[in-house]
C-alpha cells in the first residue's frame, strides 16, 4: 500500500519533533524492531535513513550527561549494519586529531601557590578526599613525595595531547618529554592514595542508589580542580586506561602504520616498566581494583584480535546457516578405547578404517599372508583385456556405460598391468586424455592389432607350418607394403637424431607450436626425438612407414642417417635393423 521508506521517514519525523526524553522512550521501539529492519524491503529502502536519524539523534545528544543514550544508539547500529560495513570502521586507523585538550600555559598567571592551597584544617571534608598534608609542597612531606603544584599541573595534561596523537611518541625529543612526564604523573598517583574503605563504600552506595543515571564529565582543566581529580577513583582509571591504550597501539603491528614508526629496544623496556607499574596502581585503587584491573586487561587482549582482523582487510564473519530448522542431534563419539575393547573380545584387530580392518583380518599372520601360493599371479594381456577388447568392437554394439574401462577398479589394475607387460605404457605422446577410460580406449586400439585372435589361438602347430609354407610360395606373385615403422626404428633413429630432429620436424608436417610443446616436454635431445616420431606414428597410424622417414631425412639433407639406420636398398629397407 506504501513505499517501504514511509516507516523510516515517520520515525524521523517523530525524533525531530520531541524532547529528547520521549526520543529516548520511542527509541526503545527502534531497538525492539532491529531484527525486522534488517529483512527485506526495509533493510535496502531503510538503512540510510536509520543511519541519518541516529546520527541526528547523536548530534542533539550531550556525550557527558546522555551517555547510556549514545550508547544504546551506537549499539543499534552495530546491529543493525553487518561488522564490516566500511562506512563504520576506521580502515586506515586515523586519529580524532579535532579533540584538544585547552589547559593554562601562563605559569604566571597560575593560581596554584602555596598560600592559595593552604586550607584550615578544621574545615570539614568530603569522604575519600586527601587531606591537606598531601597538598602542601613545604619539606614536612615524606621522601618521593610529588607535590601538586602549577608545574604537576602542566606536565599532567600535557600526556592528553599524546594520547590524542600516539605517533609523536615515534619522536625522540616529543618521546623524552613524554617520558618524563608520565613518570612524574604516575609518580604522583603512587604518592597520593586513596581512602580505600570510605572512598569505595561511598561510590557503591552512590552507584547502587541509581545505577540509570550516571554522570561522565568531560576533563575540566582548571587548577583549583586538580587536587580534587587526583583523588577520584573514576578520574585516575580514565587515565590510567589511557596509558595502556597507547602502549598497546605503539607496540602493536598495524597495518596502515609507516614502517618507520617502530619502537627502539630502550623505549620498549620503559613500556614493560610502565605498564606494571599502571596495572599496580589499578589494583589499588578502590573500589574493587583487583577486578577492574582483570576486566581492562582482558578488553585489551581481545582488542588483539581486532587489529589482526582490520589488518586482514575486515573480512566477513557471516556464516551460511544450515538449511534444516530443527537441528540435527549428533551421535555421541566413540571412545577410542571401547573400540579396541571391541576388537579384542571379537580376537580382530581394529586398523581404524571398516575396510582396513576387512582386509587385515583376512589373515592377521603378515607372514603367512605374504607367502600364501594364491598371491602368486598375475594374468597376461591376452586373458585380462579380452573382454575390454571385444566391447570395444563396435560390432558388439555396447553402451558405454556397461563396458568395463568405466570401472575405475578395472582402470587401476590395467594400468598397473601395463606397467609390467606393455611397452606402450611408458611410450611417449602428445595426445591429452582428460579421463582414464578414453587412455584405456587408446591403448585397447594398438593392443587389437598385437595380441591374435581367438582364432588365431586354435590353430594347431601344423597348421601354423602350412600357413607359412604357402605364404612363402606366393610371396614372389604378391609382392607385399612398405615395411611400417617399428619401435627399435623409432629408438636408433633418435639416437643418431639428436639435436637434429628439429630439422627433420618440418619434413613430417609439425608445425611450430607443435615443435615448441615437444621441446617444453624434456630438456634431453634424445627424448624429444623419440617423442617426434612417436607423434608422428602415432598421428599417421598404418600410413607410418619406413619409405616415408626415409624420404623426408633424404628431404631434410640427412641421407646419411638414413643409411645407416634402414640399410642401403631395398632389401634393407623392407627389414628391421
């Protein structure tokens, strides 16, 4: 009825028009709803107008007195947008280099003197609050004592604009200053306690009376206040924290830091120091130091994972969620040793796999498996490939899903056959079977033409002998082909080939491209003569005979090699070697 941003832009208008109390009530119904902004239509009609209404909000929004508030907002959009949406993350890990601290400068002007922070003792104090002997800078004071004075006063929040820039501490001369500095404020924290018993029994009751409204100031840098920052709990955690931040960014590798910006051996053992003297201080300062001081160094070694997440390039954590609603219960896992208890009572061993133990305890006597008579065999090329070689047939008009070279069973032992009693097997060519059933298919085609038929195999002895006879007596009536090429050719032949078969190439109609793949083959010349010719008989099938190769060395000027391989004549010519 409506277009799906009508929602959204409703919802703005209504924070637009409200206090911001009742804007905190309504939003109460933004937050309830996330799950449903996030479908569609409304999460890519929406999302921007979302987006542009909590960053309104935020601007309306005090960070010191509406804290919670920002906070439920900044929740929000974490949930609503997915943890790697660019627009939220900070990729090149810039600074907020806008957020300047603004303390006197003017040590003259400076209301920090003696007289001025001598107070009457009988004036009644706040509980946890120091007591003005740890406010005078006279020689009563204890030895290390750091009196709070103009000079504390500027070193102190000078630290803030290094926490807003980390990288001048890579500086050396804004490195010693820092240094110092921290020194003389962490200093002053150890010499200055609080009171631990009334301080952290007045902020627990404090913060159990209304724990919805609490109060975070933004720093107030006034003189008159120092002492009186010095001796709040929250306000010495804030900086303390601070200082473990930025020792974790400046030993940290981050990914978008110039590769110069590396602390030396000196600086790092500064920051082991003064990072155990912070942990220290958080643990004594009430209420609950112990625990405050686990809870921030557990944040800061999950924040690790972070920087090794951003360096990554924010990958997606989104994960395909299994199809099925209802999950599925998972089988409770065996215990290896109920398994072995298993295998012994049945007197089997357990190999860890169903079939490895089948076969194993087929005769568990490795010994007497090895030398069982039954082991002892293997079949010949005739009995093994027979009944590949008549479906190959097509006569036999055999699907060829049903013929056996699809058996990858078959396949496996074929070729481990071939090995042993093929020489085709280890003959090079430049044929690409993408499958092993189509190389079967090439091998069943040369291996038709050797092995005889089973005709062949009944003829009886004497009737082989007549055979021969009568062939021999029409021999000068019927003179018979050129003679073909025959492997011992192909092996002389690249023998005395060499390096020069690239001449005789050209001769056998190879192409460049096609001469170039042999020569990537093998980096010896003889192989890639032999894989020539073997391409060669191969392409050329019953027509590779020797009057061609004779005729295309005599073309190629290598008449010599000729005659030295086939022979002189035409008897030689018609014989092997």
């Amino acid at each position: 009825m409506c277009l799906g941003m009508i929602p959204f832009l409703m919802l703005d208008d209504v924070f637009s028009s409200v206090t911001l109390d009742v804007c905190e009530t309504v939003f109460q119904f933004v937050e309830d709803g996330v799950s449903t902004w996030k479908k569609e239509p409304y999460y890519t009609g929406g999302k921007n107008y979302l987006l542009r209404m909590c960053n309104d909000l935020l601007r309306r929004l005090s960070r010191s007195q509406n804290t919670v508030f920002c906070g439920r907002i900044q929740l929000f959009l974490a949930r609503l947008f997915p943890l790697e949406e660019k627009s939220g993350l900070n990729l090149q890990s810039h600074f907020n280099l806008e957020n300047v601290t603004s303390y006197n400068l003017k040590g003259d002007d400076s209301t920090m003197r003696s007289e001025d922070r001598d107070r009457d003792e009988s004036m009644e104090m706040e509980e946890g609050e120091m007591s003005d002997s740890h406010s005078r800078s006279d020689n009563t004071h204890p030895p290390g004592f750091t009196p709070i004075d103009y000079n504390l006063y500027r070193k102190f929040w000078s630290i803030q604009d290094f926490f807003r820039n980390p990288n001048q501490c890579y500086k050396k001369d804004l490195w010693k200053s820092f240094a110092s500095n921290s020194d003389e404020v962490l200093k002053c924290f150890e010499s200055h306690k609080l009171d631990d018993v009334q301080a952290s029994k007045k902020k627990k009751e404090m913060l159990a009376g209304d724990r919805g409204n609490v109060y975070f100031a933004k720093y107030l840098t006034s003189e008159k206040l120092l002492d009186l920052q010095l001796a709040d709990s929250n306000f010495r955690r804030y900086v303390l924290v601070q200082f473990l931040i930025l020792f974790q960014y400046l030993n940290a590798q981050v990914k978008f830091k110039a590769p110069n910006l590396v602390v030396s051996d000196e600086q790092a053992l500064w920051i082991k120091n003064a990072t155990d003297m912070i942990y220290k201080l958080l643990r004594e300062t009430p209420p609950e130091g112990d625990q405050f001081a686990k809870m921030v160094q557990h944040t800061l070694e999950r924040e690790e994972n972070w920087i090794t997440w951003k360096n990554k390039g924010c990958p997606t954590y989104d994960r395909e969620r299994p199809k099925t609603e209802t999950p599925l219960k998972k089988s409770r896992k065996r215990a290896m040793g109920e398994d072995i208890k298993e295998a012994e009572d049945s007197k089997r061993v357990n190999m860890g796999s169903s079939e490895l133990t089948r076969l194993w305890n087929l005769c568990p006597d490795n010994m007497e498996a090895c030398s069982n008579a039954e082991r002892e065999f293997l079949p010949t090329l005739e009995e093994f490939f027979e009944e590949a070689i008549e479906q190959s047939d097509p006569e036999a008009m055999v699907e060829d899903e049903y013929k056996v070279v699809n058996n990858p069973n078959f396949g496996f032992r074929a070729l481990r056959l071939l090995a042993c009693r093929s020489p085709h097997f280890f003959q090079p060519t430049n044929n690409q079977f993408k499958t092993l059933p189509s190389y079967l298919e090439n091998i069943l085609s040369k291996l038709a033409k050797e092995l005889p038929s089973p005709s062949e195999e009944l003829k009886t002895d004497t009737d082989m002998a007549e055979n021969e006879e009568l062939l021999d007596e029409k021999k000068p009536d019927s003179p018979q082909g050129p003679p073909p090429l025959t492997q011992e050719h192909i092996d002389i032949l690249a023998e005395k080939l060499g390096a020069d078969w690239k001449k005789l190439a050209p001769h056998l109609d190879f192409k460049g491209a096609e001469i170039t793949a042999i020569e990537g083959d093998s980096n010896e010349m003889n192989t890639q003569a032999t894989q020539l010719l073997v391409t060669w008989q191969d392409r050329e099938g019953p027509r590779a005979t020797v009057d061609i190769v004779m005729s295309a060395l005599e073309n190629a000027g290598m008449q010599d090699i000729s005659d030295v391989v086939f022979g002189e004549g035409e008897e030689a010519a018609s014989s092997p070697v």
